[in-house]
C-alpha cells in the first residue's frame, strides 16, 4: 500500500514539476491575457476574447466596440438631422400653399427625399447586432423604419390628411430618437 502511495506521488510530481524544477503558480486566463504563471511567466493556451465585439464585455466589464459604437450614434443623429430640416422646409412650403393638389405635391416630394434617409436607418439598425446597451435604441430605429406611412396614391382631402397625422406621429419618434443618440454618445 505504501508503495502505491509513493507511485502515486510520483506521478503527481511529474505532473506538477516542470522542465526549470518549480511548480508553475498559474494566474487564469482573462479576456486579454493566456494563462501565466506568476513565477516563470510561462504561458499555456490563449487569451479568452470579451464576450462581444460590441457593448459590455460579460467578463471583463470593459465597453468594446468604440468605434462601431460611435459611427452608429453618428449615422442616426446625422439622418435624423437630415430629416429635422426636410420635415422643418416642409413646414415653411405649406404655409404658402393654398390647394390640397399642391399639399399632396409637397408632400410627395418630402416623401422622396426622406425614402433614402430611411434606408441609412436601416444600415444603423443593422450595425447595432445583438448589442444590449444597443436594444432599445435599436428598436426605436425599426419601429421609425416600420411605421413610417406609406405614400397615398389618391389626393383626396381625408386621405392626405390622415397621411399627414402619420407623419406628424413618426416626426415625433423621429424627434425623440434624436434625443436618445445624444444620450447614448454620453456613454463613454
Ligand atoms: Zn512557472
Ligand atoms: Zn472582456
């Protein structure tokens, strides 16, 4: 018995016992750094990586994804500006139009210079991915996208200003997105 017990040890020794004769005191790995031990520096294995590429690393704490980050609140407050000032020239033209043909027109047109802005929307969207600090503003982004009315194909009276009440609505969101990107760039 023992002699199985001294095997044993052995065994362990061999495990424990390295090349330069001490055994390694290992400090575990983390997101940026191998598995090291303290003494020799030796390392085994890799550096763990952060949890994700964008927004809070689980492990660590630590933000990832600055720059992702950052070009996304800019895309959404550029846009929304962009949209801000159409909406605001908008406004100015209607003061000066007298017929529903002529609102109907103007509101046409607004509608085809905000369709691409919409689309700029989306790219946001998109580069937000599965960011949790990201959700809510995301989904601000998507419900703007979803709920923006579609052109009437008709300019009678009741059609165009129902269109106009879902724009109005959607000028709010939009407004208040903005607001929400100021707010979010203060994160860092
Ligand atoms: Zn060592
Ligand atoms: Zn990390």
């Amino acid at each position: 018995m023992k002699k199985k017990v001294q095997i044993l040890n052995l065994l362990l020794l061999s495990i424990f016992i390295t090349g330069c004769g001490h055994t390694h005191t290992w400090e575990d790995a983390t997101c940026t750094t191998p598995k090291i031990c303290i003494e020799c520096s030796e390392i085994e294995g890799e550096a763990l990586g952060h949890t994700t590429e964008l927004g809070k690393c689980e492990r660590c704490q630590e933000f990832q994804g600055k720059d992702i980050f950052e070009e996304i609140i800019s895309k959404v407050s550029k846009t929304t500006e962009k949209i801000g000032n159409i909406y605001k020239r908008q406004n100015e033209a209607l003061t000066k139009v007298t017929t529903i043909e002529a609102v109907y027109k103007n509101m046409q047109t607004t509608d085809e210079n905000i369709r691409p802005l919409l689309d700029d929307y989306q790219v946001a969207i998109d580069m937000c991915g599965d960011c949790a600090e990201l959700k809510d503003f995301k989904d601000a982004i998507q419900d703007i996208v979803d709920s923006y009315p579609n052109f009437p194909n008709t300019n009678d009276y009741d059609t165009v200003m129902d269109y106009a009440e879902g724009i109005s609505s959607t000028a709010l969101k939009i407004e208040s997105l903005g607001v929400e990107a100021e707010e979010l760039s203060k994160l860092y």
